[in-house]
C-alpha cells in the first residue's frame, strides 16, 4: 500500500464508520488509518494464562477466569440499576458486575454455560468481583486463535462506555492489516537496517500490535524507538547545521593583550581543568565564523563566572563589547562588583544597568555605549527592554538561574546587523540524555569539577525519633561558633498544618536551646520584609546562632559561617530541591553538614531521594537520578514537551538507543548534508513529512 493510501480517513476501514471514527478523532487524535497503525500498545497480556478463582489476587492486572453463571439478579441502587452474575469454578465463586447497559447484557447472558471471562478484579468482603468483563463462550474462544501476547491499547473511560473496547480495537487493527496487506512504506536506509541489524517498518509494525513472542516484539520495540528518536535527532542537529551555516557570526582571531595580562597576572586562581576546557570550547566556537550559540552548564560554585569573564576578554581583545545579563538585581550587582574587583588595574570600563538605575546615569551609559567608550555592559531584563544601543557588541552572556525566554534572548542580538555570539550560563544541571533531546540544537560545554579544596558536604538521614542526637550535634556544632540552619517545607496545598509544624519546630528549639545562651531566628513568609530583613542581620551578624525559616532559598543569603543544614520533613522536598537548599552551607572554610530529618514512613521514591543525596553531591548525579524518578515532562516543564513527547521511546529507560541514534544522524548528516543521495530517499522522505507536519510528534494522550 503507498503512502497516500495511509492517508485514507477512518472511518472507511471495515467496522468503524462515521461515529466511531468521530469518537476515534476526539478521543485518541486518531484519524487516518496512518494514526491508527501508529497507535501502539502500551502493554500485552497472555491470553493463554486462566486462573483459578482461589488463585485470585487484589490489584492484580487483569485475568482471565474459565466458569459458568449460576444465578443473575439485578440489584436497585440510587440511580438506576446493577446486574450481578455469579460465577463459579470448581474453586469458587466470584461476582461479574455490570453498572451500564444492564437490561441488554441480562437478556444476553446464558446460564450454567462454560464462559471466559477476562477482566480486573478486586475484592470486596471476601468475595472478588470483576465489573464490566469481556465475556466469551469457551466454545468461541477455542475458535479464535489467541496469540499468547494480546495487544493492551491505551484507552479512555468515554471509548469503553461507547463500546470501543480494547477487543473493537484489536479487530480495527486487524482489519488495517488486512486491508493494507501489512506492507508498509520504509523509512530507514537499507544500510541503517544492516548496520544496527534493525528488523523491516512492516515488520516492525505488524510485530509491534502483533508479536508472536517476546523476542519478536523486543526486536520491533528497538526498531520503532531507533526511528522516533533518529528524526528527532536529525531534525535537531539539521537545525543546528543549517543555524550554523546561515548565521555569520563576528570572528574573534585574536587573543590579545586584555586576556593574556589579566590571565598570567590577573588570575586570583588556577583555573580547574574542566574550566580550561570550557575556555577552550568557547575560543574556538567565536573563530569560526559562525555565531557562537553555546550553553554553560555547572553546578552551583563551580566557577563560570571566571569563564564568562575570560570569554568577554577575548571579545574586548578584538575591538568589540561585551554584556552579562543576571535574572536579578542581587545578582547583576554581585556580578559587576566581583568584575570589578577583578579588572582592578586593567584599563577596562564596567558598567551597571539595573531597574533602579537613576535617568541621569542611563544617560552616561548610553553614551559610552554608543561611542564605544564602555566596554562590559552588566545588568538585569533591563539590558534589553532599554532603549541601549551598542557600538559594537561582540558577545552576550546570559547568566540563567531562573531562565529567559529564547524569544529575549533573540531579541538580545536582533539589535544588531550581526548577532553577537551568545553564551549562556546555566546551574541547573540537565542530564545527558535529557540535554541531547531537549537542548540538541545548541553547543553545550559542562564545567564538572568544583575548584580545590571544597569540603565535601557531609549529609546523613536521621529519623525524627533521633532528634535529642541531633540536638545534641547541634550544639557541639554551635560550640565551635558555627551556625545553623533549621528548614520546614511550606507546600501551598498545606499551607496551615505546615505553619503549625514550623511554630511547634521553633518551639521546640527554643525549649532545647534557652537563652541567654543561645538566640533563635525565625523567618518566614507572613512576616513583613522588614522584620525578616532584622532576623536575617542578626543572623548574618552572628547574634543568633540558630535560623530556622521556612525555605532559606527564599532569603538567598550567603552566609559562609553557617556549617549544618537540617531539613525537616525532608521526604516532602523534590531532589533539586534538597540539592539546592543543601547548597546554602559549604560556603566556608569549615567541614560542612546536611541532615534529612524523616519520619519512618518512606515511599519508595522518597527512601530513593534520600539516599542519593546522602551518597552523592554530584549536581548531575542528582540530576538524572531525579530525571528517573520524575520523568523528563516534569523536569522541564510543558515548554519543551513537544520534543519529549515521544510515541514509544523513554529518554530514560532507552538512553543508549538515543545515544545511537545521535550518533547515527551525526554520520549521516556529514557524509550527506542534504540527504540528497539515492540511498537515503526513504529518509529524505519522512524527513520532510515529519517536517512538514510536526503534529506528527503530538501525543495521544
Ligand atoms: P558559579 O558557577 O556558581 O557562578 P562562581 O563563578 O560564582 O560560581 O564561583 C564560585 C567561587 O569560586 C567564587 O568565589 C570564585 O572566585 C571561586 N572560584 C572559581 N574558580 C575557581 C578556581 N579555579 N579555583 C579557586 N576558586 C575558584
Ligand atoms: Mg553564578
């Protein structure tokens, strides 16, 4: 069958008709008979498998159970009614129950008759019951031919009530194959297939609604992951290519006198070897000739800012301006202070462009901007939106705690005739795999090694039922003039019961730790800014020794004298949560400390959280870990979904296929950048459709 066959509405394959296809479309996205024969099972079952009825589990899958109706009644409740069979087998008995459609299947059932039933089952009082079966005479079921691996489709609650079963959708499937003779149109080249020994697209296809067994299946399961993620793949890194060839960018040749006398007499440090590296990367990224679009990544404290300055030198070196964008006012003043600081003595002019810069001072900035009399331009959003207009800006930083919009950063270089080369920063550290699929269009380097002579932080989990030990830490801690955080969550949902928790926490506290000889602070968010910003002084002021506070990140101080971090109710905290509150301490010189306070009650996932940050302070450990446990969609959030919503592969759990097919789409696009070549046609094809046509990608959630 050709490919504009696949393209023929639903409706017109045998049994389905305009309603159903109606309710195809609404429900599942489904609407030729392309969509359908990519609608895959999300799971199988053995058909060949029957239990007995004592056999019978709680929260079992679902089963199927050989018995024969005894006695049917019909039972009147609020609304309506419900019809109940009972069912028995020589081991017992059982209830089959039916909520809908109750006086049709009544008249349909047959007594004392051998049935199969297929269904979920649970318990009520010590009875099973299986509402809704698929029932079938054993004298038609022996007819059928059962595959010992029965396609479970995804479905919704509406399709079952209008009687497109997972059995309806079986026979459509069928019907497809039969109709299309099961010939599909390949979309990989004969010498991918050879090369990763992948099994034929009609194969795969019929095997994957079809399998005759696990290793059938297996093999169409990689085949059709290999495909989803190698056009993505292709797609993204085409992209990139294409970005790369069209996007001139300046060329910075030379590394002159700014960098090289600030790095031989400059330099307050060596720099780490990952940071040389990344020096590196970025020098010969802005040489090309192409616009330098690369992302930054690492972990908090592992110096990127020292990274940024250096590549800024470079673009200074070469006669053009430099600018450093920061997510807050804090932080564009903390920035520009430490730049400052460093190119003390060096003929360089800074300058700081807030929200609260005064009109006047704008005024001095434009003009030395204009005429080229500025050099390092360093601010918030205000960067932007301003009516700023560089003489020549070469290179633009962009320090992302909190994530700008690629619409502004866009809007950072359309300023210009030629864009200046982009760099941003980033301390969120994003899992390999998630940042080849997410971010598989940019350059990325990683900084992966904190400077020397950081103190690990040590963290342990203690239950709640240790706390007079950990009190007792406490003050051995507060003894050697150390200080200490004490962290509740407030999570919105319970917000009330949490302000309890965190008042009966202080209380405690300031129980356990009387004055005169200790002072507690306490801060949170229904205090007014003012009073917070008294507890913090003190604090900061090293007049009390204890803060406990609701979520410290919040505060964003950085106090380097305080050495223990206790995180109450830590199993109620996300990973990267944990990590970054986790952060606040080990900013000194002083072996530093994490406790997770619990309760014995653990979830899974919760235990899991726990033991990774006790094992690890690997940001990017963390990171995938949490990727596991979550899944990519919650980790970035709905922006990205529509590259990871994906039909059959898991960037997790098929992160060596997505490696592959990387690596697949980096050879092709070398050896033929257009897929222009003979070979490649069935990829050229599906390439511009997919591209064409990114609905293709939507889920059918
Ligand atoms: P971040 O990556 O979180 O932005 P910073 O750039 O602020 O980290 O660096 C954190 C601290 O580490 C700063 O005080 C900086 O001076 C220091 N630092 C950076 N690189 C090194 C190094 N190679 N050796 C020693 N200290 C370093
Ligand atoms: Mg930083």
């Amino acid at each position: 069958m050709s490919t504009r066959n696949l393209h023929t509405p639903i409706e017109y394959l045998k049994g389905v008709g305009p309603s159903r296809a109606d309710l195809l479309r609404k429900e599942l996205g489904i609407r030729t008979l392309a969509d359908l024969v990519n609608f895959f099972p999300n799971r199988y079952i053995d058909r060949t498998r029957f239990f007995k009825i004592n056999q019978l589990q709680q929260n079992s899958a679902e089963v199927q159970v050989i018995g024969r109706i005894t006695h049917i009644k019909t039972v009147k409740q609020k609304r309506g009614s419900r019809l109940v069979a009972t069912f028995t087998d020589e081991t017992g008995t059982m209830e089959l129950v039916w909520f809908r459609g109750v006086k049709w299947i009544k008249d349909a059932l047959k007594v004392n008759v051998p049935y199969v039933a297929f269904g979920k089952v649970s318990l009520f009082g010590h009875t099973f019951n299986m509402p809704h079966p698929e029932l079938e005479l054993v004298a038609e079921y022996k007819k059928s031919l059962q595959s010992a691996m029965q396609p479970v489709y995804p479905s919704t609650e509406n399709l079952t009530n209008k009687g497109v079963t997972n059995r309806a959708v079986v026979k459509m499937m069928q019907s497809l194959f039969i109709e299309t003779k099961g010939t599909f149109q390949e979309t990989l080249s004969s010498e991918l297939l050879d090369k990763l020994q992948l099994v034929s697209k009609s194969k795969a296809l019929f095997h994957i609604h079809f399998p005759e067994n696990q290793q059938a299946l297996t093999k169409a399961q990689q085949r059709l992951k290999f495909e989803e993620l190698f056009f993505i793949q292709l797609q993204l890194i085409r992209k990139k290519l294409i970005h790369k060839a069209r996007i001139k960018g300046f060329v910075f040749e030379t590394i002159g006198n700014g960098f090289n006398s600030f790095y031989t007499n400059h330099l307050p440090f060596e720099l780490t070897n990952a940071q040389k590296r990344v020096v590196k990367e970025i020098r010969k990224d802005m040489m090309t000739g192409a616009q330098m679009n690369r992302l930054l990544q690492g972990d908090v404290g592992s110096g990127k800012t020292i990274v940024g300055l250096l590549a800024m030198l470079i673009a200074l070196d070469n006669g053009f301006q430099a600018s450093l964008m920061a997510p807050t006012e804090i932080l564009a003043k903390q920035h520009y202070n430490a730049i400052c600081e460093l190119l003390e003595g060096l003929d360089i002019q800074i300058g700081l462009l807030t929200g609260s810069t005064k009109v006047k001072e704008r005024k001095v900035l434009h003009e030395g901007l204009e005429d080229g009399s500025l050099h390092i331009l360093i601010g918030t959003h205000a960067l932007i939106e301003d009516k700023v207009q560089f003489k020549n800006l070469g290179l633009a930083i962009i320090d992302e705690q909190h994530r700008f919009g690629v619409a502004q950063r866009a809007k950072l270089w359309m300023k210009n005739t030629l864009p200046p080369h982009i760099l941003v920063m980033t301390a969120t550290p994003i899992p390999r795999t998630l940042a080849m699929s997410v971010y598989g269009d940019l350059d990325i380097s990683v900084i992966d090694e904190l400077p020397p002579g950081r103190k690990e932080i040590k963290t342990a989990h203690r239950y709640d039922s240790n706390r007079l030990s950990v009190f007792k830490f406490m003050k051995e801690e507060i003894a050697k003039g150390r200080q200490v955080y004490v962290v509740y969550p407030l999570i919105q949902e319970s917000q009330k019961l949490d302000f309890k928790d965190l008042m009966d926490g202080y209380e405690s506290i300031v129980r356990e730790f009387p004055t005169p000889k200790y002072q507690v602070s306490i801060v949170h968010g229904k205090m007014k800014p003012a009073d917070k910003e008294f507890e913090l002084n003190r604090f900061l002021k090293q007049e009390t020794q204890i803060m406990v506070a609701t979520t410290v990140i919040e505060v964003g101080v950085n106090i380097p004298n305080a050495s223990v971090m206790i995180i109450e109710s830590a199993e109620r905290f996300g990973l990267s949560q944990l990590h970054q509150l986790r952060g606040r301490v080990g900013r000194g010189a002083e072996q530093s400390f994490c406790i997770l306070m619990t309760s014995f009650k653990l979830t899974h996932d919760a235990k899991k959280r726990l033991d990774t940050m006790v094992s690890t302070n690997d940001g990017f450990e963390i990171a995938e870990v949490d990727l596991k446990l979550r899944g990519p969609g919650d980790l970035m959030g709905t922006q990205q979904s529509g590259v990871l919503n994906l039909r059959i592969a898991d960037i997790v759990k098929d992160a060596s296929i997505l490696k592959r097919a990387r690596e697949e789409a980096i050879l092709l696009l070398k050896s033929d950048p257009n897929l222009a070549d003979e070979r490649n046609k069935h990829i050229q094809l599906t390439y511009q459709e997919i591209s064409k046509n990114r609905a293709i990608w939507a889920n059918i959630s």
